[in-house]
C-alpha cells in the first residue's frame, strides 16, 4: 500500500514538475526569439556598423555557453530549481539593462545585459535535464518533448508579446521597448519555479531507487566529464548535437541581418523568427515519440540531413517566401537531432551527472555558436551568402560519419 501511494505522489509529482519545466521553457524562449530577431540589429544601430552587428549575438551566446557549463554543475549539486531560479534572475537584471543601453545608446551597457540576458537563456535551457531526470529511458525522448514543448508556445507568444512594440521601430527608444515586457516574462518565471515541491534530480533518485538501479542510492560518486565523455555512446552524439546546435545557431542569429539588408523590416524579422521556432518545437512532440520508436541514431541522422537541406535552400533566395520556410525547415531538423542527442547523452549517464555532461554538450555547443554567429556576419559582408551555406551544409552531414562507424563498431562487437 506505501508502495503506490509512493507511486501515486511521484506521478502527480513528474506531471506538476513536467508543467513548470514547460512553462519555464515557454517564457525564456519567448526572450531568445527576441535577442534573435534585434540583438544584431540594434548592435549595428548603436555602433553604426552593420558588419559588426554580429558580434551582439556571438557573445550572446558565449555567455549562454559558460552558463551552461556552470549551472550544469551547480544543478548537479544543489538542485534543478536553485539554478533555474538563479538564471531567471540573472535574466530580469539583464533585460534590464538592455531596455537602459539601447535607450540611451550605450553599446557597452546594452552588451553587458545582454551577456546576463545570455547567462538566463543557458541555465533555464538545462531544463530539459528534468525531465530526463524523471522518466525512464524508454519514456525519456517524450518526457523531453514535453518541456521543449514549453517552448513552442514561447515562440508563439513572442511576436504576439513583442510584434506591436516594434512597429514602425528606428530609433534607440523605440527598439529599447520590448525589454521591460522581457524582464516581466522572466520574473515570471523566477516565481513559477517555487511551484516545485520535490526536485526532479530527488524524484529521478527515487524512481531509480524503487527500481533498484545501480547507484540510484547516490552511494557511488559521480565520474568525472573525461569518463563520460569516453563512453562508448555519448562521443558521436555529442558530435552531432555540438555540429547542429551550432549549424542552427549561426544561420539563425544572421537571418536578422541577412533579411534588413534586403530591405525587410523588424516585424518582418520577427515572423521569420517564429516560424523557425516553430520549426524547432512546433513538432517536438511528435519528434520525442519518432526518437522513442525509431531509435536514437536514426533520427539524429534524419534530423541533420533535414538541417543541410533547409541551409541550401537559402540559396533560392532571401525573399520571405523563401527565408520564411528555410529558417522552419533549419528548425525542424535541428529538432529531431536535438531531442535524439539530449536522449542519447541522458541514457548513457545517472542523475548526479546528467546536467554536468549536458551542460558541458551546451557549453560546446554555443561556445561554437558563438564563433559562427561572430564570424558569419563578417563573411557574409565580404563574400557573401553562397560560401556560408557550403559551409553549413558540410558542417550539417559531417557528424552522420561518426554516427554510421558508432554503430558498425557496435555490430562488429555483437557479432564477436
């Protein structure tokens, strides 16, 4: 009888942690949109120079970087909530800051909120790994899609958030407006996470525990990243969601500047935007269950040759009837190797180490976001569009070679 009671208190437990994950997903993807569509642009307005507009969102995500790799550790020790509650806060100063500089024109001001702006997006992205946490490996890809289902709705309720403010936007004050409404949304958050009353590293811990899985006790230590990056598995998936992540993230922090080169305007940038979020989470519910039923290394596989194809598709054109279902597309398969990858790097570690492994995955991930996100700006003013997308493309299909040899050296061995 204690058994299911202690069954029941844990399933309404993963169902309400499940809920705040989301929605915590939902508020702080409805900002990145944001930092997306004007971070660039507005960098280029303050500094004048449009080839440096770039380097807003490079560092940007470099902050996302370190913060992935510093929460994913910290989440670890202390706690899912602690860190999310830390990275919303960090995010609310930020936005802050950022409505402060691009008012009064101050780049630097308007940079060092965004880096806080970035710290956020990072800690609160590792809420993936509670949901990992508390479903079973069989369950886990879909028990992810729920989260990142959060933010779908985030990419929804952006432009609808944010749209209005930006209409008819040129001057500092005016694409200064949306980020008091960002530092709302955030705080927002900050307050939901109090709604979790048993932490999903604890309930992942229990539900290890009542299955007896070994060193669900806790009594083993945590291996250090070098043993869990030297498993057999989690290499080549790495690979595939490091090279993705950042094929994704590039393309999309340059659509901004891409698209206002060629006369569009910020709302116009805006709608761009959404329709690539919906990509990368419109579906993601169907995506968890095709990663669950399929298997991991086929959908990686799928998802990085729908990545390459939405890349070379840009070559037809920067019209919006051409970006509009490219940046969808470029979404859509960084979607499914996404989820396949978070899965893949979730099964082959326990709890206690989960959000270290995926947080340094994150901080690999952006750190070469960023790079691309800096350095695709400048190419793109010196020669063009066409030798980014080669790039993107090679980058896209060169991970499913070490996706193929993983599983030719797992049959080899079965075969043994």
């Amino acid at each position: 009888m204690h058994s299911d009671s202690t069954s029941k208190d844990l399933t309404a437990d993963v169902r309400r942690n499940t809920a705040i994950l989301a929605a915590c997903m939902g508020l702080s993807w409805a900002v990145v949109q944001l930092v997306v569509a004007l971070s660039a642009v507005i960098f280029a307005y303050l500094t004048g120079e449009a080839s440096l507009g770039g380097l807003a969102p490079g560092l940007y995500l470099m902050s996302w970087a370190v913060a992935s790799f510093i929460m994913g550790r910290f989440m670890d020790t202390h706690g899912r909530a602690k860190g999310l509650r830390l990275g919303f806060a960090a995010g609310v100063a930020g936005a802050i800051l950022v409505h402060a500089g691009t008012s009064i024109e101050s780049s630097v001001l308007f940079l060092f909120g965004l880096c806080l702006v970035g710290a956020c997006s990072g800690t609160v992205n590792l809420a993936r790994v509670g949901a990992a946490d508390m479903y079973p490996p069989a369950r886990r890809a879909r028990g992810i899609s729920f989260v990142l289902l959060g933010a779908a709705f985030g990419a929804i309720a952006s432009p609808i958030a944010f749209a209005p403010m930006l209409i008819g936007a040129g001057s500092g004050a005016e694409l200064a407006a949306p980020w008091f409404a960002a530092a709302a949304l955030l705080a927002v958050g900050a307050v939901i996470t109090f709604g979790i009353r048993i932490d999903p590293i604890e309930v992942g811990r229990r539900i290890a525990l009542r299955a007896q899985t070994v060193g669900a006790t806790g009594a083993e230590p945590a291996r250090k990243l070098r043993e869990l990056i030297a498993l057999p598995t989690v290499l080549p998936a790495m690979i595939a969601a490091v090279l993705s992540q950042a094929v994704m993230a590039a393309f999309m922090s340059i659509t901004g500047l891409i698209m206002v080169g060629h006369g569009h305007d910020a709302v116009a940038v805006t709608i761009v935007m959404s329709a690539h979020f919906l990509g990368m989470f419109g579906l993601v519910l169907v995506a968890g269950q095709l990663v669950d039923r399929l298997g991991r290394r086929l959908s990686i596989i799928a998802g990085l040759l729908i990545l390459a194809f939405g890349v070379l598709l840009l070559l037809a054109g920067q019209g919006m009837g051409t970006v509009l279902p490219a940046l969808f597309i470029i979404g859509l398969g960084w979607n499914l190797a996404f989820v396949g990858s978070t899965a893949v790097l979730a099964d082959a570690v326990r709890p206690l180490e989960r959000a270290r492994l995926l947080g340094f995955n994150d901080f690999a991930a952006i750190s070469l976001s960023a790079l691309g996100a800096a350095v695709c700006a400048l190419i793109l003013g010196l020669a063009g569009l066409v030798p980014l997308v080669l790039v993107g493309v090679f980058l896209s299909l060169l991970p499913i070679a070490g996706l193929l040899s993983n599983k030719a050296n797992e049959d080899a061995q079965r075969a043994q």
